[in-house]
C-alpha cells in the first residue's frame, strides 16, 4: 500500500462515506480521550487543554466582547466553537485520506499530539499523565479511518459487481458499532465518575466548617426591602456570578489540598493544610464582591457571607510588613491550581479590611464552582485584582518584578473597587401602570459604604431614594424610590455616592483597563390608567 493508491477515480458516494469517516473518526478520537481523561484528570482532555490555550491567546477586547455576548456561558460557546471546527477539519481529513490513506491516519494522529502538547504545557499540568488522553484519542482515531477508509479503497475495486453494496454495509456497520462504542463508553465513565472528581466530592462532602471565632454581625432587619423585582440582600451561591478562565471547573481533594506561602520578606516558608487553616481563629463577613468585566448596570456583582481566616494575621505571623511599614514586597501573587495568578497589593491586604482565606460561603463549604477548598476575599478591589479561587499558593513580590495574568492582556496592576448602582426594577423596556411605580435596586462601593442614592425621571431633578439598611460598608445597599408615574415613555437614571463623599461619574467607560463606570438608565413606557 503506497500513500496514494486508489484504484479508481472516487464517487460521489466515495466523498460522502470518507467524510462522513473522518466526522466518526474525529468524534472517536474524541470521546476515547474523554473517556481516559476521567481517571487521568478531567482537565487533560483535549478540548479543555486547547480550549485554556485558545483563552490564554485570546486578545483582551474578544473576551470582553465574549462576556457582553454570552455572559457565563462564554465558556460552553467556546467549546461549542472548538468542536464545530474539529468536526470541520475531521471532514477535510476523511477527504484527505480517500486519497492518502495512510496521510489522511496520521493528519489525525497529529491533532492529538497538539492536544497533548497542550495539556501538559498549560499552567496547571504537573505530569507527563496528561497527555495520555488526547495520545489514547489519537490512535483510536487513526486506526478507525484507516479500516474505514480501507473498506472503501475494496468498494471501489469491486465497484459494478455486487460486493461493492457488501462493502457499503459494512463500513457503515462498523462506523455505527465504533461511533456507539464510543458514546457508550464515554456514557458509563460519565455515569461512574471520575475517581479523582469522586475524591474531592466526597471530601466536601466530609467537610464540617468550624463556628466562627468572630461572627458575621445579623443582617439588619431593614437591609432586604420589600420590592418585588429586586435581588435577595445574600445572593443564594446558586445564583453568584462566576466568571473565569477555567473550562473545567477544578475538582480539589480537600484533603490533598496545600497552601504554599512563601517570597519577599516572609521569615519563613510555611505550607498550610485545609485542617491547619480551619485550626486557626475563623473569622465570618458578609462581603459583595464585583468582577471588573460588569458593564454599567451589569449583573457580575453578589453579596455573601464568607467564612475563613484572616489573611493579613498569616502574614504577619509569617514576618510579613506592608510597604508602610518597611517591608520590601507590594505585592501579593496568588497561584491557583489551574494556574490563573492573581496580583492584590500588600498594603490593602494588611490594612485593617477583613481580607479573608474562605473555605465556607453563605453556611457551606465553598461550592466547587467558587473555589472549593479554599480562595481569596478581599472587600473594596475587584475580583481579578483579589479573588483567587482554587488557590493553592501564595508569594510576596512586587509589581515591579511581575505581571500577574491580567496585566499583559491590557488591565490595571490594581483596581479598587469603583462606586456604582443598578437600577433592578422597573426594567429597560418594562410598561408599568399609571401611578405610583417602585424604582428599586442596588448600589455598591466596598470599603468604602453608600452615604446616598439619588434617582431623577427624564431631565428632571435629582431625588433622593430610600436605603435599605447598612449591613457593612463592605456589603451592597439596597434602594427605593416611590414614583408617580404618568403615561408615556420616560427615562429612569440612577447615581450613587459613596462614603466619602465622592459621587459616581456621568460618563460612561467600558471595563477596561479598571472597570466601568457611569449612570445606570433604563427606558419604560408607563401605559394609562
């Protein structure tokens, strides 16, 4: 068998069974290197592995335009792309191999040694284990379009006789019973669990979160008003955003977790355990944290109650000083397991805020989703500059010396918090009646409080709405204001200010470098009584 060697110029039913062929080969590939994935670890597969690399060189204005587009599900469109173009490319390798059989094999045999190139140069691999997945996938592929293809080149010799319907048969039963095998197989690995996901869902499970030496004062009564179409006061974890690089959500065993604290000016290296951190005096805040990719009136902000440890007593157990004080690093670089790093600056770490190590959100165990065991709280700066989840390390340098992830893909080394507002009820676009209509929703500057909301109708005057009551200035505080509204088509803007004194800007910025800023407005059309 030569590289090119068919015996005769191909068909239309040829074309047809070879790239239908290179489809099933691609999509055995595929789901056998998923299938070995699931006891190597579900973040070497090679759509997870390709999918990081594509997000790491992906340019900072698409991601952004990919969160305004498809908000949380960014992350499922991206993966939904990959496959589209694996299933085109398999295509044009079954076409390649009704020529070049052998070629056509190896073209497939290529793909997955990318995909182990990917997996075990990303951030998070630690061993050679995780190209084994997209290998595995690789062969299975190669050698199905190989007999496939094989069968049609004994088709196509035997064309005109009656073997040659013999041979269509047959390579279509042997492409129905491999591409069934594989989706059966996969089905079984999905259904059994994987044993390293097993482990860290039992160890959460197990999981029993300590009282809290210092408690979260009680909600204040008058925090949550009682406004239909307004969020709950402590956003369900459910319902918390997430936003993130991971697409596989990492599964961490709690009890093989390590916390690795070490760097500039730290006295000594120390590597704490989930049970170290849990023995050490807890501390319970209720805390809103913001993403710097919210738009102006966005939804990537919650509220929680956060149980963990102080994060600037650890440090200064371990002979860390801020900058003020003389100590020689600003900045902290956290680590976490699938290899985010997050830069926050020592000094607003060690200022007196309640910059927390969690383990616990809202009375369970972090949910896997947010960083289970353990990640970072730090009320006032925005989560890419402060919430590491998944955290595994911790080191003191400065800013000077290194870029965390974010900085070269265009955003700010720091960035506090920015006052904002949200209008939640009415909605842009809503058609309320006549009359008295509640104008409700949120506004937000941690660390620093909300001293004052102020709503105006059109180009009227600036009013002042109803807060709800303050928990913390590290929390969101909710608003009202009572308007009598009357028919026709009105524009409804809201600003804040915070403790201060300053208020929030008019104009409007887009998220980057340091996130949005502006009045929140939504049109309505009130309809006559």
């Amino acid at each position: 068998m030569t590289l090119s060697d068919p015996p005769r110029e191909a068909t239309r039913t040829d074309r047809l069974l070879a790239a239908v062929g290179g489809l099933l080969a691609g999509y055995v590939s595929l789901a056998v290197a998923d299938l070995a994935a699931f006891w190597v670890r579900p973040e070497a597969g090679p759509v997870p592995a390709v999918g990081g690399a594509v997000v790491d060189r992906t340019p900072a204005a698409v991601k952004e335009w990919a969160i305004r587009t498809f908000g949380e599900s960014d992350k499922a469109v991206l993966q939904l792309g990959i496959l589209v173009l694996l299933g085109l490319l398999a295509v044009g390798i079954g076409l390649l191999a009704l020529r070049h059989r052998l070629l056509g094999s190896a073209a497939v045999g290529a793909f997955g040694l990318l995909g182990a190139l990917a997996a075990v140069t990303r951030p998070d691999s630690d061993s050679a284990l995780d190209a084994v997945p997209s290998l595995v996938g690789a062969v299975a592929g190669a050698v199905l379009l190989y007999g496939l293809i094989g069968l049609l080149f004994a088709r196509r010799s035997r064309a005109g006789s009656g073997g040659a319907r013999a041979d269509r048969r047959t390579f279509l039963v042997v492409a129905a019973s491999a591409g069934l095998a594989a989706t059966g197989a996969a089905a079984v690995a999905r259904a059994v669990g994987s044993p390293v996901e097993e482990n860290a869902v039992a160890s959460r499970a197990a999981l029993r979160l300590p009282r809290p030496a210092s408690p979260a004062p009680a909600v204040p009564a008058g925090a949550q008003l009682r406004v239909p179409g307004i969020g709950p006061f402590v956003t369900p974890n459910r319902d918390f955003y997430r936003v993130d690089t991971a697409l596989v959500v990492p599964r961490v065993d709690a009890g093989r977790w390590r916390l690795r604290l070490h760097g500039s000016g730290v006295r000594e290296e120390l590597t704490l355990t989930l049970r170290d951190l849990m023995a050490r005096r807890t501390v319970e805040r209720d805390i809103t944290l913001a993403c710097v990719s919210n738009e102006v009136g966005g939804p990537y902000v919650g509220n929680a109650r956060w149980l963990g440890v102080s994060l600037a007593d650890l440090l200064r157990e371990a002979g860390v000083r801020p900058p003020s004080e003389g100590g020689p690093a600003d900045q902290l670089v956290a680590r976490s397991v699938d290899g985010m790093t997050i830069g926050t600056p020592v000094e607003q770490v060690m200022d007196g805020r309640d910059a927390l190590l969690a383990f616990g959100m809202n009375g369970e165990p972090l949910p896997f989703a947010h960083g289970f065991p353990v990640r970072m709280v730090v009320p006032g700066l925005y989560g890419y500059v402060s919430a590491c989840k998944w955290i595994t390390s911790i080191e003191l340098t400065t800013f000077a010396a290194y870029d965390a992830y974010w900085v070269p893909r265009g955003w700010a080394a720091q960035a506090p918090v920015k006052t904002q507002s949200r209008i939640d009820t009415p909605r842009s676009f809503a058609r309320p009646s006549a009359g008295t209509v509640m104008i409700a929703g949120v506004a937000w500057a941690q660390h620093r409080g909300i001293r004052r909301v102020e709503v105006r109708v059109d180009d009227g005057p600036w009013q002042r709405a109803e807060l709800g009551a303050e928990d913390s200035i590290d929390t969101w505080r909710q608003w009202l204001y009572p308007w009598t509204a009357t028919p026709g088509r009105h524009t409804l803007t809201v600003r804040a200010t915070d403790g201060t004194g300053a208020t929030q800007p008019e104009e409007r910025t887009g998220t980057m470098p340091d996130g949005a800023q502006g009045w929140h407005s939504v049109v309505v059309t009130v309809e006559g009584e």
